[in-house]
C-alpha cells in the first residue's frame, strides 16, 4: 500500500521576486499527484546566473508574505544561510541523508529549467536522491535539445503518479499542469516602467516591493 503522506517536495528558485507563475502551477501539480506539502527553498548565490536584486532577506520575506495563508508551502532557508554558491545536487544529498534512504523525495522545477538541467553541477546525481517534476511552463520544448540528453530523459521517465510515491528518487514526471506565461524578469521589467503587476503577483508582495522600492532602476529592463 502506497503511503500518501510521505513524497516530500522541494522547489527552489531565486524568486526575485516571487510571482503567480511560482505558485499556481504548485499549487495545482499538489492537487494532481497528491501532496501534502511542498518546501520552497530561496537559493543564496545562484552559480550559473546573475546576481538576484532584491537582498536574501527581501526575497526571504516576499516568499513568507506569499505563502502565509498558504498551508501547503513551507520554507526552508537553508540555502540562504550559505555564503557560498548553493548547488542543487549537494543540497538534495544533504536532504537525502536527513530523510533517510526509503522517503520519496522530489524536487520541483519549470520545464525551461529542464532544458538547461544538463548544464547543472552533478546534474546526474540528483537523480539517485530524488525525483524530478517538471511543470509546464510556455515556449519551452519538451523534448532536450540533443541526443544524449533525451536519452538521459526517456531512461527515467515516468507517467505514473504512484512511481513517485512508491519509489524513494530517479523518476522524471511532466506534471500536466496549465501555463502561466509569467516570469520574475517580466515582473521587474514591468516593475521599472511604472506598469500594473495585480495580475502577476500576490497583492502583500507587491505591496512590500512598493514600499521597500524595490526593482525601480532594474538591470534587464
Ligand atoms: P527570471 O525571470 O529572473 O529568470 P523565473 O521567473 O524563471 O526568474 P526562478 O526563481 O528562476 O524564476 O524560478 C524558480 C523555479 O520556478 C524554476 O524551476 C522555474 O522553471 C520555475 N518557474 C518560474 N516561473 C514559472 C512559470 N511561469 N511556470 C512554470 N514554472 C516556473
């Protein structure tokens, strides 16, 4: 019998600033597959991008405002707390060890970040700790972008949501969660020329980034 309660979910990002192409496709992907609770974890100094604008401790609270009605998501800072690059495969083997060798354990991710997943520090590695779920994001392929790599895809694929519950990591699961064309980058663009974000992102962190004066002089707009 397949315990319910016991897959685990990690999702991170950078959240500069956390926006509704975050947290509905969640939100929505619990519902799907049955989670209990998803752990959002802001990553500190992201090695393969540009430095975030917003400080951690910004990002940390517009994350808290997000989610504080919100009991399926918990935050875990653990990633903050570093000051040194904040690698996915080092934290989910730490995650792993806490966890013990049976949990299911996944971790969340867009399905752009899937395209460039092969670029990541020990890309392979995550795959023996955890499981990927991949949400849909739009204007991203699902296919990857050579050979090798959709080989390295179609080996742990899987359309069973029970594969995730059951086994304890090295399944990949594309979530048929709807589009949500929004991304932090659109928001801090819109952000800097003065443009409407109601639609974009929780109303409490709009407010914050308001009153903080966040984003008014953003470098990609
Ligand atoms: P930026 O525009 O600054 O690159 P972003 O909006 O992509 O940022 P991140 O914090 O880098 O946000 O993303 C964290 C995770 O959320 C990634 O796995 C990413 O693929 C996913 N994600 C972000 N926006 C969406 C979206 N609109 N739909 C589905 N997944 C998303």
């Amino acid at each position: 019998m397949v315990d319910m309660n016991s897959l685990q979910a990690l999702y991170g990002g950078t959240f500069d600033p956390v926006h509704y192409g975050h947290l509905k496709p969640v939100e929505i992907l619990a519902n799907l597959i049955g989670l209990q609770q998803i752990i959002i974890m802001p990553n500190n100094v992201p090695p393969h991008r540009p430095q975030p604008e917003a400080t951690s401790a910004q990002r940390k609270h517009m994350l808290e405002l997000a989610i504080a009605d919100k009991p399926l998501f918990r935050l875990d800072e653990r990633e903050l707390q570093r000051d040194t690059p904040s690698y996915t495969a080092q934290t989910l083997a730490q995650w792993r060890i806490e966890q013990g060798p049976t949990r299911p354990l996944a971790f969340i991710i867009g399905q752009d970040s899937l395209l460039n997943f092969p670029s990541w520090h020990q890309y392979e590695t995550i795959l023996h700790n955890s499981h990927l779920i991949v949400c849909r994001r739009p204007g991203y392929p699902l296919t990857m972008n050579d050979a090798q790599h959709q080989a390295w895809l179609d080996d742990h694929l899987t359309n069973k949501t029970e594969d995730l519950h059951s086994l304890p990591a090295g399944k990949i699961y594309l979530a048929e969660t709807p589009w949500f064309d929004i991304s932090a980058t659109i928001v801090r663009q819109r952000l800097q020329q003065g443009l409407p974000c109601d639609d974009l992102l929780p109303p409490s962190v709009l407010e914050y980034i308001h009153q903080q004066g966040l984003y008014q002089n953003s470098t990609d707009a």
